[in-house]
C-alpha cells in the first residue's frame, strides 16, 4: 500500500513542503488529534517521506549534498 493513499498522509506530506514543523504546529495546521498524527508520521518516517530533526521537527527528507527538499517518489505512486 503506498504511504500517500490516505488523506492524512496527503495532508502532512504537502504541510511539510514549505519546511519543518513540531508536532504542535502540524496539529494546528491539520487540526488532526495527537495520536492520529503520530501515526500518520510513523507511516512516512517508515517509508522514507518523513524524517524527525535532531530538535523534534519532522520534514520532508534531505539531500545529503544540497540540502534541497528532495521527495524521492512521485506523489501519490508507489
């Protein structure tokens, strides 16, 4: 199943596209309850979407040399 079928997941992938956010900030953005959002990130982090900061903050992944966001998948494909 890919990571971005579900509609939650849509939505906090696409709200870390404009940088990295706490959990608190995704929640205010999404207006989604804690345990939901943490599963939604567990998801992503799982398959590579997400990663967590050495500060807490999740974000989309990074390119090691650059620095550039860097969605390794095509959006909604597997």
């Amino acid at each position: 199943m890919d990571a971005l079928e579900s509609s939650g997941a849509k939505l906090v992938y696409l709200s870390l596209a404009d940088g990295s956010k706490s959990i608190d900030a995704l929640r205010a953005v999404l207006d989604l309850e804690k345990g939901a959002l943490y599963g939604l990130l567990r998801t992503l982090r799982e398959r590579n979407l997400v990663e967590r900061t050495a500060a807490g903050e999740y974000r989309l992944p990074r390119d090691e040399l650059s620095g550039d966001a860097r969605p390794h998948r095509q959006y909604g494909t597997q």
